[in-house]
C-alpha cells in the first residue's frame, strides 16, 4: 500500500484529470460517468483510511475541535454515502466496463514490453515504460478475471 502523503498526491492528480475530461469530454461521453464515479469512490475512501490513521497516531488530541481529523471523517462518511453506496458505484463501473468491452468501445491498452518475458529480465521498476505497461498488465489480467468469475457465477447460479 502505498503511504498516506503518495496515494493522496496520486488521487488528487486524477481528480484533476477527471475535472480536465469534463471540461473537454467531446466524443468521451460514455466514459465520463464511469470516470467521476471511480475517482468520487477512491478519494473517499482514501480520505477515510487517511483521517483514521491520523486520529490513532495523534491520539486523544484527534478529538478535539480545533482538529481537522473530525471534519475529515465527517465528509469520508457523507462522501461514501452520498450518491449511493461507493461499492455499488464501483460495480458500475466494471458493469459498464464489461459492457463497452462487449461492443468493442473499451480498447484493451497495447503494452510495449511482455510483462513475462521483457519486464523480469530487462528492465527497471523506476523505469516510467516499464510503470506504465505494468499497470496496462493488470488492467488486462482484472478484466479477464472479472469475466471469469461473471462466467462461473453465471453457469453455478444462473
């Protein structure tokens, strides 16, 4: 897991490029939801894990007014609850997702190095290709697990 000060900075950034996408959304309509409900979902929960570490590593102190850690948890808890529950907006978003899969609008990203062969032996973790085909990797291996597991319940569940 990444420390709190990193994931906060990272979730800020994509707030930032969801506010861009929306001003700038011409022909991206169909990913724009999809978008503002992962980055409303991730930055509460964050906020959450962040304002409860804060309130155990300050202790008692945490508690009192002049604190900003009661506020914090104060709009964590209406952030995750505004709008629905944030795991019911994540499974829109994989709905949604596996639906623009299965009309060919979710294009898989092209990775430039093969995450079994390339990555292990010839490059370096700091190296900002190396990143990025790293996370198209995992894009790749959730979305075809999501499939699977859709398949399993389907078939054992109907």
């Amino acid at each position: 897991m990444l420390p709190l000060l990193a994931r906060c900075i990272v979730l800020n950034l994509g707030y930032n490029k969801a506010k861009d996408l929306f001003v700038n959304h011409k022909g991206l309509e169909h990913t724009l939801i999809r978008v503002f409900c992962a980055c409303k979902t991730l930055v509460s929960w964050n906020l959450e894990n962040t304002a409860l570490v804060c309130r155990e590593r300050c202790g008692g102190g945490s508690y009192l007014s002049h604190s900003a850690v009661p506020l914090a948890l104060d709009g964590a808890h209406s952030g995750m609850t505004a709008e629905g529950d944030n795991r019911v907006l994540m499974q829109k978003v994989v709905k949604d997702i596996v639906a623009d899969m299965q009309k060919g609008r979710h294009p898989m990203p092209a990775m430039t190095q093969c995450p079994k062969r390339e990555i292990p032996t010839k490059s370096s973790v700091s190296d900002l290709e190396t990143l990025t085909n790293l996370i198209y990797y995992k894009e790749v291996a959730e979305i075809k697990n999501i499939g699977k597991i859709m398949q399993k319940k389907i078939m054992e569940e109907g």
